[in-house]
C-alpha cells in the first residue's frame, strides 16, 4: 500500500509541475550532452582503435627521397624499438580529366601486390584487390571515388613524375592513414578533387623509376619502442641520412590522426563542461524551489512533526522530491542525449571514413546520467531539507513573521536613490530580499550568455579565419606545386600558359626549429620581395614585408618556441644540405590562423646552398575568364612535366567555407537551444516562484486598477535586470570560453585563433533578451488567468 | 449625508444598482449559486454596510461592485455604468479611476513604505492627493518612510485607506476592514471611514459579519443565502466610539 507521505509527495510533485519541468528541462539538457558526448567519445574511439588494429596503422612514418629497400631493412632491423616496417613510394599526381574546369589530385601510394596484413593498409569497400593479371591497376580511396563516380572497371589517367599513366580501377578501399583525408596544405576535404590511388609496389617503380628502391617509410613499433617515439625516429633518421629523410613523424604528429585525436580531446573537455555547468544551474534553481517549498509547507511539516513523523522519514521525503525531479531530468536528457548521438554520429561518419562507426549508447552511460542528474538535485535540495529539519514543531505551526523590508544600497546613492521611481525600488529590494536566489539568476544568465557568445564566437572566427586567409593571405587564383624543386625556367614557363595574368615563385621548406627550450616542426615558405598573390599579414590585415634576412614567424610559433624578435633559432631544413644553420627572428607577425614562417626566397635559397629554386607558384589568372580558357589552362598544366598538384584557390576556400558551416550549424543551433533552455527555465522558475511569493501583491495591484500589462512589467523588471547583469558577466565568460575552446583545437599543424566581432556581443545580449520576454509572454498568460479574488485574502 | 429611510431602495439617488444579479462559481462537477437574484441600491454619499454570515454572498457581492468579478446574470449600474457591458480593459479603467479598495489583510506590498505604497495609487490617476496629504489624512503623518513590517496592524490598515482614497474615490469598498485588528484599532479605522464620509462625501460599501459595527451605517443590507433579505435605513447612524463588539 502506498504511504501517506508517498501520496503528498505525488500529489506535491504534480502540484509543482510547471516550476519542477523546467528543472527538470535544464537538468535534462545536462543529462542529454553527458550521454552524446561521453556516447560519441567512446564510439569514435573504440572505432579508431578497431579501425587502427584491424588495419594495422602505422605508429611512424618516414618520407625520404629515394633510398633502397634492402637499406631501409636493415637499418630498420638495426633499431631497437622497430617492430616491423614498410617501404613504399609515394607521388602526388594531377588527374587529367577531359574537358574539366576543376583541377583534380591524388596521391600514389604503392601496396604489395597482395595489400592484405600490409602496414597502414586498407579496407577493400567495393570490387576487388589487385589481381595477378595487368600492373596498372588501382584501388581508389573509397570517398573519392564515390564523389567521381567511379568504379571497378572504369579507367582514369594520371600525370606524375612526369608520367602519364592509364590506370584501371579494380576497387575502392578505405585506409586507417586517411580517416580524415585533405590535400597538402589544406585543411577542408573535398573528395572531388583529391584522393588517394593505391597501385601496385612494382608498378610504381617501374613508373617513377624506383627499381628497389622507395621514397617513404611506414612502420609499427614495440611496446618499448612507443615509449621512445622520438628516440626510435632520431636514430632512424640518422641511419637513413646519407638517402636524404624529408620527414621523420610519429602516430600522434600525422595529420589525419591528429585531426581525430584534437576531436576526441575537444569530446572529452565538452563531456565534462557542458554536462557539469547544466547539473550545476539545475541544482541551484531546485535549490531556489525546495527552499520556497520548506517555506510553504512550514505548517504542514511542524503537523507532521507534531504528530510523530520522525526526521528520517521527512529527510527521505523531501530528498524524494529533488532525486525524482533530477531523475525525470535524467530520463529525459537521456532520450535526447540517443538522439542527439546518432546525430554527432551522423556529422563524424560524414567528415571522417571509418568502416564502422555506430552510435551506440551504452546503458552504463545512461544510468551514469540518470545517477549523476539525481545526485546534483539532491545536492540542490539539501539547503531546503536544511530549513525543514530545523523546524520546531510548535514554532512551525505558528504562520511565519511577516518579512522586513529596508532601503537598498542603491536607494542610498545621493544621485540614483531620487531618481528611482517606486517600481525600481520594489525590483531593487525584491532582489535584496532574496540575494541567494538573484545571485542564482545571475551566475545561471552569465552562463547562458556564455554559451551564446560562444556559439557566435565560434561563428566568428571561423568567418576571420576564412576571410584572413582567402582574401588577405591568399589572393592567388590556383596554386601549383612541383615535384621536385624548379627553377626560375619553369616559372616563365607557367607565365606563358594561357589565361596567367600574374605568377609568382614559392619556396616552401618543411625545417625543425629548435630553439633552447623547445624544438618544433614547420614549414618556411619562401616568396619574393614584391609579392602580391601570397601577402605576409598582421592580424589587424596590414601587410608585413619579408625581411632581406631571417625569418618572419607567427607570433603562436614563436612563443611556442619561447622566442622574440631578435632571438636566434637553430633550422634544420629537410631539403638541401639538411646542414642545421643558426639564423635570427627578424620580425613576428600577430597571425590569426597557422603557425606561418615566412622568409625571403633568395635568403632561403641561400641557406640550402641554392639558387633561384622553387617549389611553386601562385597563379593569378584572368579575372572573368570563362571556362574554356580554364580548360585550356589546366589540360596545358596536366601536360607541363614535373607539375604535383594544382589547386583551385576559390573552390578550396568553398569547401573549407562548406564544410565549417556544416560542421557547425547544428553545434550552434544546439548551443542556442542549450542557452534557451538556461535562460527560459531559470526566468520561467524565478517568476514562478515569485509570483506565488507575491500573488496577493499582484492581485491587489490589479484590484487597484493596474493592467496585466502593468503588473506582469514589474515582474519583467525584475528578470530584465538579473539577467542583464548576468549576460554582461557572461560576455568575458564567453570570451575566455571561446579562447579555451580555440586553444584546444590547435596543432603544430595550424592554429586558430579566437575572433569576437562587437555586433556578435550585441547579438548575444538580444538573443538573450529575446528569451526573457519569451518568458514573459508565459508570465503575462499566467497573471491573466490568476485569480484575484482567491489571491486577495492569501496570507503570505 | 443622512437618507431618507422613507424611501425605497431603487431610488434615483442610488449610486449603485444592483437588478437580479447571480452569480454560480463551477466547483467541481456542480455549480454553486452564491447570489440568487439580488436587487438592491446604494446611495450615493453614505455609509452601506453590507452583512451576513460567512458564506452569504457578501465578498462576491462587494466583488460586484467594485468590477473585480461580472455578475451571471443581471446588472450592476455603478454611477450610471453599466459594469457587464463593459470589456475587461474597460472595467480596469474603472477600478483605476472611480474605486477605492480596503482589504481585511491590507494587502500592502511589503518591500513598498508607507508612501511608495500610497503612490502605486496616487500615480494611476491625475488628480489625486499626494502621498504624504493622504496619509495625513489618516493621521500617519511622519510614517511615511516606515515599511508595513515597520508598523501595527492598525497603521498597516490606516496605510491601505490612505493608498485607497489618495485616487480620491467616488466608492470605497471595504472587506472586514477591522476583520483582523483588535476592538480599540477596529474603532479607530471605523472612525476614520466615518470621517472621510462626511467630509469627503465619499460613498462607502463596508461588508462586515458583525452586525454592532452595521450600526455606524445609513443603510445595511442583509444578506442570506444569496438573497438580500432586508434593507434598513437609519437616519441618525451611531458614531464609531458608540459601538461596542
């Protein structure tokens, strides 16, 4: 049989529902971000590491320029730490599609005849592996092939090394190295225009003239070999010198796995903040109500107490309230957290390539939440509980004292307190009256403020970053690199193609930088004097000239390094003499995207003991040029030997523009949502409770001749305020917020930086304000349903 | 303003009438009827005391009057206005210009004092007393500045008169005004409204359930069961010192 206590806790439960859903509501968004994200952490990690085992990732690669595969053995074999390894040869390659406007690239990488087991291997998707019959044969990364419509039996030609090859598709796979797959030097995918072939071993060395010999090491360590990554790559290296190593880089260093890794770290930050600032809002707003509760229930808690319930039995009864609320919220946040999984999952299968990424949920993950949304309610509650086991029953039974009232400081100013007409002082003492619960209102206002600045801010940056680099940076048309570096010929050469209006010469070299404390990975790029199509900028956009001499570095480079301008660093090139060389910081630049070092060409081609050397250029091509000219510019690029990869500035900038849009539209719009859910269900509470605080207030005034309208802007006043004050704490709240989340998607690779323009704090308060009278029109339909004549002899 | 008790209680001189009113509240699944067809008239310039025992019809009858509730059926002329052919913004606008309200519990804003309570009265209309003449008025001069929780229940129900006739009201409704103070305050607010009265003319509709304090009143309706089941007039009303409870 159910007790009686159980029965008034129903009964009290379905009284409070409004003030108790929208808790409930607040605590359920906790609930629902803890599922997702831990849900989706948990799936795309387990599916990296499936994915990594299954397929045998590769804990090291080294890129060398040409070296015999029977000397990578045995010096492999050589090294303690190295497990197994293997050699390959790997290209880029521009795609020569007929009657195309879109330059397509690929990479070539070679596979055993048999790929199976291979290190850094694949997984067949469609058709079939290499067979033993025709050697130019090729297995498409999966992605690409798709968004080219391409399959088992079709055929495409490749231009690389100077080659032109016919090659025929056979399947398409997907690999463990290219999870997340972009072009070199971009950071957007776009699968129509780049992808990986996969050939086979010996037909890449009888196309690239590679006979026994590769250009690219792949390689597993030991377990003792892990534990000195960097040990294992040094010796490596130095093995490998005399074959000329370009690049020597551990798991966590390769960009498709670092893209991955910054993802499951940014999942782990967000899974603990997210969750932690909802649970927190949620209990002190329950709080607010089981306090309020304590109050109202006095008489009937002191009868209960008076006829013999214990405390114990009390203490379970009104923790029951808090733990029932916090576990409807749990419930419910963890249906949307199911939800909102499968819709994070949806977003990761689209950006990343796994075999098999499900959104799974676990049910530990559910309870976790349910567990955790009750513990914060109950936590809530306590303060309340607190008030109810004080009680003396004699006392409790007595109504309570009426409440005092005095001035506010604010009243007490000499300027302000005349001017404040009645309604400002009511709102002012009203706030006074209840400090604990405004403090509430406005720690719960700044973090939703914090959560829309942050969504905006988000926005912001990435629009900064796209803008930056697109049309400030970046103001070439397309961009050729070579396979090997050029001279000052090739660049007249690719100024006589036709529709080139401009072009300029590019040095790019990957160096180590090491400075006293730190040593780093970078690349210089190297450009003339008068460069216009690649122009060095400040943050604020003004153009920076290139030093004669020394290097002019991003100012996030420099201080990872802990340098200043002045400062000396030791560059290793991994091109040239590969001699380190001791040169001198001339200048940093305020740079809002990347760890950019810019230096002159001809001083960079000094230091490598060259002259008049360069790796690319960039184009600026006829402004309004239609397509046939582009057509005739890119079959004429296909043709020039020694070309690497052409890119379409624009097109890349669209995709880099697309893909962040996608990625965060729905993040915003649930940031939003998020924020919505804080500001309505605190205001919404705020007002109901106070408006059952002042019911007969509120009847009298309208008895008096007041409107609805009139009596419910007192009450709008009072939200207005604390809320305002709130989203202003919540403007540097959402700053520093947004520089922490900026800060954590940062790489050696590239770095953003956080962009806030002005209107976006303005748009953060209005859309902040637009919650508040949203709940107001709720405040106005419950004034105007009140019933005056029962509220006018309420005893308060 | 001593009446006529020669006269009836549909006089022209009324300046409330009140023609078959009802009024059925839904409880639940039935209704209840709390006015059954009351017909009555208060006249301008005097004391109405309006009693009955709990549950007559007093409060909702007095509700009426001052345009909080709308009758089922039947008319409540107030000055000439007919309060159900009025729309809900109408009727506030009446509340606001021509109706002063005393509650029993005073319902006074507690983070309000004195005067800023007075004010959320005087500043709804344009020509009314300033705070500090009404509450003079009351003989609360110097206790402007004092909060409810500052003051007795007395003062408190001084406050509430002068924050309702500080609109300077044709009609003063009083709900038990003495309802929750001892003897000696109840005849000091009873004095007071008698005062106002014949000074101000203000017309008073006072309901109570003690018939001694009805005797301070020109004309005192009793109400039954919903029905008004006498009117009696008095010529020469008592003084409120005179009454004894």
């Amino acid at each position: 049989m159910v007790s009686v206590l159980t029965r008034k806790l129903l009964r009290d439960l379905a009284r409070s529902g409004g003030t108790l859903s929208a808790v409930a509501v607040i605590a359920a968004a906790g609930a629902a971000c803890l599922v997702a994200f831990v849900s989706s952490l948990a799936n795309l990690e387990h599916a990296r590491d499936d994915y990594y085992a299954s397929a045998r990732m590769a804990d090291f690669w080294v890129d060398l320029r040409k070296c015999p595969v029977e000397d990578v053995r045995r010096a492999a074999a050589r090294i303690e730490g190295v497990a197994d390894i293997r050699a390959r040869i790997g290209w880029s390659a521009v795609l020569d599609v007929e009657g195309t406007t879109m330059p397509v690239n690929a990479m070539i990488l070679s596979l055993p005849s048999d790929p199976a087991n291979a290190i850094a291997g694949i997984v067949m998707k469609k058709g079939s592996a290499f067979s033993a019959g025709a050697r130019n044969q090729t297995i498409l990364s999966d992605k690409f092939a798709r968004a080219r419509s391409l399959g088992p039996g079709d055929t495409l030609t490749a231009v690389a090394g100077g080659q032109r090859r016919t090659l025929v598709v056979t399947g398409t796979a997907d690999s463990p190295e290219f999870i997340y797959l972009v072009s070199p030097g971009s950071i957007a995918e776009d699968p129509a225009t780049y992808g990986v072939l996969y050939v086979k071993h010996d037909f890449a060395e009888d196309m690239f003239g590679f006979e026994g010999a590769c250009n690219g090491i792949v390689g597993l360590l030991t377990p003792e070999g892990e534990r000195d990554v960097r040990g294992v790559l040094e010796r490596l290296s130095r093995e490998l010198a005399p074959f000329g190593v370009l690049n020597a880089y551990a798991r966590k260093d390769q960009f498709s796995a670092q893209m991955i890794d910054g993802e499951l770290q940014q999942l782990g930050t967000t899974s603990v903040l997210l969750p932690a600032v909802f649970f927190g809002i949620a209990a002190m707003v329950l709080n607010i109500l089981m306090t309020r509760l304590a109050e109202k229930q006095r008489t009937v808690v002191g009868t209960l107490k008076a006829i013999g319930y214990g405390d114990g039995r009390l203490v379970r009864h009104f923790l029951l309230f808090g733990a029932v609320t916090g576990l409807a919220g749990g419930a419910l946040g963890s249906l949307a957290g199911v939800w909102m999984t499968a819709g994070m999952t949806r977003l990761y299968r689209f950006y990343f390539t796994f075999p098999d990424l499900s959104s799974r949920v676990a049910p530990a993950v559910v309870a976790g939440a349910c567990a955790l949304s009750a513990v914060f309610a109950i936590l809530g509650s306590l303060q309340g509980l607190r008030r109810v086991l004080r009680l003396h029953p004699a006392e409790a039974m007595r109504p309570q004292s009426p409440p005092s009232a005095s001035q506010t400081f604010a009243e007490r100013l000499p300027f302000i307190g005349r001017r404040l007409g009645f309604r400002w002082r009511m709102v002012l003492r009203n706030l006074d009256r209840h400090r604990a619960r405004a403090l509430i209102a406005v720690i719960s206002a700044a973090f939703g403020a914090s959560i829309l600045l942050l969504a905006f801010g988000f926005l912001d940056s990435i629009g900064a970053i796209v803008d930056f680099q697109y049309r400030k940076v970046l103001r070439s048309d397309y961009r050729l690199t070579f396979d090997s570096e050029a001279d000052d010929g090739a660049l007249g050469e690719v100024r006589d193609l036709p529709g080139v209006v401009r072009a300029e010469p590019v040095l790019s070299v990957v160096c180590t930088f090491a400075s006293r404390s730190e040593t780093k990975r970078g690349t210089i790029t190297g450009i003339g004097g008068g460069a216009e199509l690649l122009v060095p900028r400040d943050a604020d956009g003004c153009v920076v000239a290139v030093p004669p001499a020394g290097l002019l570095m991003a100012d996030r480079m420099a201080g990872a390094l802990g340098l200043r301008t002045g400062d000396r660093v030791t560059v290793t090139p991994s091109r040239g003499g590969r001699r380190p060389v001791d040169v001198r910081v001339a200048g940093t630049i305020r740079s809002s995207v990347g760890m950019a070092v810019y230096a002159s060409r001809d001083w960079l081609n000094r230091i490598l003991n060259e002259r008049d050397v360069l790796n690319g250029v960039e184009v600026l091509f006829q402004s309004g040029a239609d397509d046939t000219l582009r057509r005739e510019f890119l079959s004429s690029v296909v043709e020039r030997p020694g070309i690497g990869t052409v890119t379409d500035i624009a097109r890349e900038k669209r995709a880099l523009r697309r893909q962040m849009d996608g990625a965060l539209a729905g993040s915003v719009i649930v940031m939003v949502l998020f924020a919505g859910v804080i500001f309505f269900g605190v205001t919404l509470n705020g007002t109901l409770v106070s408006l059952e605080e002042r019911r007969r207030e509120a009847a009298t005034l309208l008895v008096m001749g007041y409107s609805d309208a009139e009596v419910g802007a007192l009450f709008l006043r009072e939200t207005l305020l604390v809320n305002l004050v709130g989203a202003l704490f919540g403007v540097p709240l959402g700053v520093f917020g947004l520089h922490f989340f900026m800060a954590t998607v940062q790489t050696d690779a590239f770095s953003f930086s956080a962009e806030l323009r002005p209107e976006s704090v303005l748009y953060t308060l209005l859309t902040a304000l637009s919650f508040v009278f949203a709940c107001h029109a709720v405040t106005r339909r419950i004034l105007a349903r009140l019933d005056w004549r029962e509220s006018l002899n309420v005893r308060e | 303003m001593p009446i006529d008790p020669e006269r009836s209680s549909d006089d022209d001189d009324a300046f409330v009438r009140l023609e078959n009113v009802t009024r059925t509240f839904p409880m639940g699944e039935v209704d209840v009827r709390v006015l059954r067809g009351v017909t009555a008239s208060i006249p301008r310039g005097c004391v109405t005391a309006i009693v009955g025992e709990s549950g007559s019809g007093k409060t909702t009858l007095l509700n009426l009057i001052g345009g909080i509730d709308r009758p089922s059926d039947g008319r409540v002329i107030v000055g000439g206005t007919d309060l159900v052919k009025l729309s809900d913004r109408e009727l506030t606008f009446f509340r606001r210009n021509r109706v002063g309200f005393v509650f029993q519990l005073y319902n006074l804003i507690a983070t309000l004092t004195a005067r800023e309570n007075v004010m959320t009265a005087a500043e709804l209309v344009a020509d009314a007393a300033t705070p500090d003449e009404a509450l003079s008025l009351v003989g609360l001069d110097g206790f402007g500045d004092h909060f409810p929780g500052q003051l007795s229940g007395g003062q408190q129900q001084r406050v509430s008169i002068a924050r309702a006739i500080a609109k300077r009201p044709e009609l003063l409704l009083c709900d038990e005004p003495t309802g929750a103070l001892d003897r000696e305050t109840g005849v000091r607010i009873l004095a007071l409204l008698q005062t106002l009265n014949e000074r101000q003319g203000v017309t008073i509709v006072l309901i109570t359930h003690s018939r001694p304090i009805a005797a301070l009143a020109h004309r005192v309706l009793s109400l039954e069961d919903g029905i008004v089941r006498s009117v009696r007039d008095s010529k020469n009303p008592k003084r409120a010192e005179e009454l004894e409870w």
